[in-house]
C-alpha cells in the first residue's frame, strides 16, 4: 500500500506543470493548418485549414467564443467557432497586405491589428469587421497585446524593440531596444505580474517590467529566428522553438519541457484557458 501511494503522489507530481495553470489547450498553425494541443492527454488534433501558408498570431474572444487571426498573404482577418464541432472560416475584415499581429478586446468588443510591410499600420475594427479605424502608423509593428484594464497596447517594432501606446494613441512610451539585429517574432504581457516576455533574434527570452526595468533572461534556446509564437499562462510561458512547442516556468533559468514536436515549423500558439481569463 506504501509502494502504491508514493507511486500516486510521484505521478501526480510529475502531472502538475501541465494542468497547474489551469490551461487545457493550446492551439498553434503549422504548414496551413490550425492544431490543438492537449494538455491533460497530450493528443493532437487538427481543427481547420487556415486557407493559408502564413499565419503568424492567433487571439480569443472569450464573451462571444471565436478564435481570430490574420492571413499574411491573404491579406484579410477571419474567425472560427470554438470550442465547436462548426469550425467554418468567417471573413471579418480585408486588411492591408501582410497582416501579422492580432490582438482581441472582448470587453470593448474591438480587434487590433498590425501590418508590419508597406502601410506599417496599427488599425482597428469592431469584432463584426465594421467601424475600420486606421490608428497610427509605426516602424515595422509585427505583434500587438492589450492590458485592457489599463488601456495599454505593447507593440514590437520587428527589428528596434518593444513599446506601449495608450488605446487613444495619446501617449507613447519606448519600453526596451532590442541588442540584436535580429527580428523580434513574438511577445507576450503578464498583466497579473505587470511583466512582458520577449524573444530577442538570438533566441534569448527576456522578461522586463512593464516600464521597461528589471530586465532578465529567462532562457537561452539557441535557436535565434525561430521562435515565432510566445504565450503566458499562470506560472508558465508557452513558446514555439522551430517545429517545437515547448513551456517553461516564468523563473529564470528554468529548464524547458518539450510538449509536441510537429513536422513543420510552429508559426504562432494561443493558450485557451478553461478559466476564461
């Protein structure tokens, strides 16, 4: 009976980093295909086919339960029930050419998006496609986050570093620069922690207040351009590492636990938590 128990408690031990964060899905695109993966039985689903080779950022609306991404070389936002056995593709929006980042205001019933070539737009449209606003235009924007609660929107700026703008783009403010000459592919904010997550073009993921202080490396992955989706969820990070979806406790120095190796390079994740948050 000592044997049995010690046994229980050593599996589910080994069980928390998986379930802890109350995350239950996490879904990424690969090679024209939108995936779920199961965090509690480690299964892979294929949901849908994008219609497209290129889709860098995906975000939730948790009032209305619609997945929204971009289609970079289809130049147009869509949208698709979920959880749902009906995952059929609506179009929201045309967009610039190369859209890449995304960001979801369920509160405000809003999207944002990016257009990091030619236009180099950040612009917004309510979550029907309707009411198109052109904000501003910034150097090279490829990912967009919301504190909705502080109505702040953090921007990288592909090959110079982060920023936040306030929703009504009266104050701007250059949070860090980036040290490589490398493009930034993915960032992420800890509203709970007031903290956002980075990968710089070496592969280093890098934590900074959201002031832009008390900068820190988190990991060292070795894998300069390659991490091209970042997303965090309680006390981890999840992160694409080429064709690798990997998590990480948010503790520097923390040793990485691969969850899936696809076929193809991972190109953005979302993490859709049960909790609703």
């Amino acid at each position: 009976m000592g044997v049995r128990i010690w046994f229980c408690m050593c599996l589910l031990a080994h069980c928390v980093p998986l379930t802890s964060s109350l995350s239950s899905k996490v879904l990424y695109s690969a090679n024209n295909a939108i995936m779920e993966f199961d965090l509690d039985t480690r299964t892979v689903t294929k949901l849908l086919e994008p219609g497209s080779n290129r889709v860098f950022a995906m975000d939730y609306d948790y009032k209305h339960r619609f997945i929204y991404f971009p289609r970079y070389d289809t130049n147009d936002i869509v949208r698709f029930a979920y959880p749902s056995s009906n995952r059929t593709l609506q179009t929201v929006v045309q967009t610039d050419p190369f859209p890449s980042g995304i960001a979801v205001d369920s509160t405000n019933e809003h999207i944002y998006w990016v257009v990091p070539a030619g236009t180099n737009t950040l612009s917004r449209c309510n979550l029907d496609g309707s009411n198109l606003t052109l904000l501003t235009t910034l150097s090279v924007p490829y990912v967009v986050r919301l504190d909705v609660t502080n109505r702040w929107m953090y921007i990288v700026k592909a090959y110079i570093g982060v920023m936040k703008l306030r929703f009504d783009i009266a104050e701007q403010q250059m949070l860090v620069n980036i040290t490589t000459s490398a493009i930034i592919h993915c960032m992420d904010i800890d509203t709970d922690e007031s903290r956002v997550y980075w990968f710089e073009g070496n592969g280093e993921l890098i934590s900074a207040k959201d002031d832009g202080s008390d900068i820190k490396t988190i990991i060292s992955t070795n894998t300069g351009g390659n991490n091209f989706g970042l997303r965090v969820s309680g006390s981890y990070l999840y992160y694409a590492g080429n064709k690798q979806l990997l998590m990480v406790n948010k503790t520097p120095v923390s040793t990485p636990t691969v969850l899936y190796n696809d076929t193809s390079r991972i190109e953005s994740i979302f993490v859709f938590n049960q909790s609703g948050m």
